[in-house]
C-alpha cells in the first residue's frame, strides 16, 4: 500500500519566523487556516523582520491566485518533490470539546480546523506545526500531533560541540609544545586529520615536578600555511586578556584575515568590550565602527510610548553599549589622547553606537562593525546582516545562546548558533565561547550558580 503524504498545519508564527516555510516539507501537504491569514494582516505594517515576513507571504499567496488553493481535496503543487498547499475556512470544535476552549481566539480556530482535517482524512497522518509551546502542548492534549518548525534547529550536540571547540591537547612532549610557541608544528606533524580553519588550542605542558602548574599554550591552525601556531597576547586601547579564552578572542579580534567572528559567552564574560576595545585599537584600518544591537522591548512595551524623540526612545536599550565604552575611558585620563580620540569619534559618527533596525539597508565598507546580543536575531536577520558587508568590513556577533528574549527562538534556532554551525571551518570565520566572567566576583558567581 502507498504511504500516503502527511498533512501539516501551519501556525501563523512559522510563516513569520520563515517566510518560505512553505518550501521546507518535502512532499508532504500543507493547509494555511484563514485564521492564520487574519493573524498575518496584523503584521503587515512595521520594519521588522517579522513585518517582511508576513508581507513577502502574502504576495507569494496573492501571486499564486489558483482555485486548487482553495480546495483542501486537491491543493496547490508547491513543485517537484514537494506537496500542495491550501487554505481553509475555519471549522468549529467537535461538541464534545466546545465546553474545553471557551476564549475565541485565534490559536483555538486553528486548533480546531486541525482537528476538523484529522477527521476528515483518517488514514493520513496530520500534524500541527508551530513555535508557540503553549499551543502545542495544548494540541498534544488533544492527541494531536504537534512539532517546532525545525528546518533551521541545530541539533542538541551540535550546540554543546560548538560551546567547546577551544580543544584541550595533553601528553605532546613539552620540545614540541615549545615549537608550536614559537614557530608552529604542521597538522599532518601531530598526525591530526581534517582540522578546521581556524581551530583553537590549548597545548598543556607535562611540569617537571608534581604539582607545579604551568600556563598553557594557546595556539590557533593557519590553514594556508597548514600551521598550528602559538598566538601572541595582545592588549587593546588599554584592555588585556584576564584568561585564556580572552586572549584566544582577543587574537581572532586583531587578526585582519579573518571577517567575521562569532563570541559567545554567559554575561560578564567580556564579549563586548573586547570586541569594542580591538575596533577601537584598530581604528585607522576602518572607516567607521559601528555597535548595535536589537531593541528587544521588556514585556511587550514598544519603544513608541516612551516620552521624547527617536533617539530618546531608544536610548535607554543602547545604555549596556556605552557601558562598555565607559569601561575602556576609564582606563585613561580624561585628558588623554585616547579619550579625546574617542569623544572625537563619537562626534563625527565614525564611533556610532545605534539600534541594529537603523542599519537597515545600508552597505558597510570598511566597517567594522559589532553586533550586541546576536541571540534574539533569527538566522534570516543574520544572514542579512552578513550580505550588508562590503570591501574591508569585519563583523563580530556577540551573544549569550541561553538568554533568549524574543518568544520563538530558542537556543537551537537563533541566529548566533546557527552562525556558529554553519560557517565552522570557513577561512573568514572564527567562533569562540568566553567560560569565566571577568565583570566581577559577584557577577561570575550568579551566572555559575543562579
């Protein structure tokens, strides 16, 4: 008997997260319920990415203008290899189960014409997807069966991998160890097949006595020149490295090869102010530094209520940025070369601390530019991110993978992860993950803890 293709229902927040979300099933069937269109013409308007996506959905709905579309029993092709998609009407709950959801909403037509289509086709397997956890658990209660929208998931281990490439190498007598210091050792030398770009090292030395502890080697793999070579210790605009992890950032910060890093790390962990700090160190090579991040309004209050003007609005979220610039000032005296080079900047915009949604179609040349809590960006907005870069534009990410604030991503689908995975190995690309808090006793002590 031929395994009849599934039919999924899609919740209006796939279709925001992804708005070709319809082209990821395979050949399976996909109904979009209008209560799903009447949610996404709350979205239409607004620059956010979620805003894009609800208006690109529409205008490919719009352009296909089919009458299949309309019939669940036959449905749009999609194309080869892919299912048909349809819209249907909503249908109400069996009476059996009116008495179990009394609030009208959106969620629960959904919920219903889900169950509605189960009913109708029993000897196929239907299924809701959706990134709202309530609504799933809510449709597992009623035997449905419910999933996330996982084309863009990275996987459990693979997270756990990317938080622990810094790879820790014992046993190697110490004359090599000592090379690797000074002139870097071959991979084919240590027998090590198929190493990354970029990869990260720390070289232990065996101590001459029992119980003497000596600093490790850290090292990186230069794949041009198939060296895996000690790094050098570098300090910048007057920030130096408290542990071993910093120092490795701090290299791949400084190294002008390599165009885009991505650093992870649990607050406190200096991110940010590396990142800041090794722009500002290398400021002549650029024409402008810029460090944004999204705004991310606490519990749902848009900027748009705060008293004043644009800038005002926004202020207060980009305050945890020029935290960081305050932390390198301090470092100097008020008269200093340094801090007048940087109120200078500050002036003339080529020091531009800003919400990341004013970058928005600009193209960056000989930028470089960092971007704040990378984690609540979705990889779509990643990726647009990147494609903004011109000639000579270096670009960080930074970002704590388990501090999500926006409500449908998490840590396997952000964007910050799916960087991580995705370009580990590219000659352009370095990710590490900051382990120590740095801010304060205090501060390593409730993230370890709390």
């Amino acid at each position: 008997m031929e395994k009849l293709p599934k039919i999924f229902v899609l919740d209006t927040n796939v279709i925001l997260h992804d708005h070709n979300a319809i082209y990821n099933f395979q050949e399976n069937d996909l109904v979009i319920p209008i209560a799903v269109l009447e949610e996404l013409d709350k979205f239409k308007k607004g620059n956010d990415t979620i805003n894009y996506n609800a208006r690109e959905f529409v205008r490919a709905i719009d352009k296909i203008s089919d009458p299949r579309l309309f019939n669940s029993n036959k449905g749009y092709p999609l194309g080869k290899g892919r299912g048909k998609l349809s819209i249907e009407i909503n249908h109400p709950f069996p009476e059996e189960l009116e008495g179990c959801f009394m609030d009208d909403v959106q969620d629960h037509r959904i919920l219903s014409t889900t169950i509605w289509l189960k009913a109708k086709y029993p000897n196929r397997v239907v299924g809701l997807v959706t990134k709202d956890v309530n609504l799933r658990m809510k449709a597992k209660a009623l035997q449905l069966l419910a999933q996330d929208y996982l084309t863009d998931h990275i996987v459990e281990e693979k997270v756990a991998k990317n938080e622990a490439r810094v790879i820790s190498v014992k046993g190697l007598p110490n004359n090599i160890i000592d090379r690797i210091e000074t002139e870097g050792v071959t991979a084919k030398e240590l027998k090590y097949k198929k190493v990354a770009c970029n990869q990260l090292y720390k070289f232990r030395r065996t101590p001459a006595t029992k119980g003497e502890k000596l600093p490790p080697v850290l090292a990186r793999y230069n794949a041009k020149d198939d060296l895996i070579k000690g790094i050098k210790e570098l300090s910048a605009y007057g920030i130096t490295p408290r542990n071993d992890e910093q120092a490795l950032a701090m290299d791949l910060i400084m190294d002008p090869n390599i165009k885009l890093i991505a650093l992870t790390g649990t607050a406190g962990t200096g991110k940010t102010l590396l990142a800041l700090a090794g722009a500002l160190e290398q400021s002549e090579m650029y024409d402008q530094i810029l460090l944004a991040r999204p705004v991310i309004p606490l519990q749902n209050q848009e900027i748009g209520f705060l008293p004043g003007d644009a800038q005002a609005k926004v202020g207060p979220y980009m305050l945890p940025l020029y935290d960081n610039l305050a932390v390198i000032k301090k470092n100097f005296r008020d008269t200093s070369r340094e801090n007048i080079k940087i109120e200078d900047m500050l002036r003339r915009e080529k020091l531009l601390i800003s919400p990341l949604a004013y970058i928005r179609g600009r193209s960056l040349s000989k930028v470089f530019f960092i971007i704040d809590e990378a984690q609540n960006l979705t990889p779509h907005e990643v990726k647009t991110i990147i494609t903004r870069a011109g000639e000579g534009t270096k670009i960080v990410f930074t970002g704590d993978i388990h501090q999500i604030d926006q409500p449908y991503l998490d840590r396997w689908s952000n964007g910050l992860t799916h960087l991580t995975e995705k370009l580990y190995g590219e000659e352009l690309f370095a990710s590490i993950n900051l382990v120590k808090g740095e801010r304060s006793e205090l501060s390593e002590l409730a993230g370890r803890k709390l």
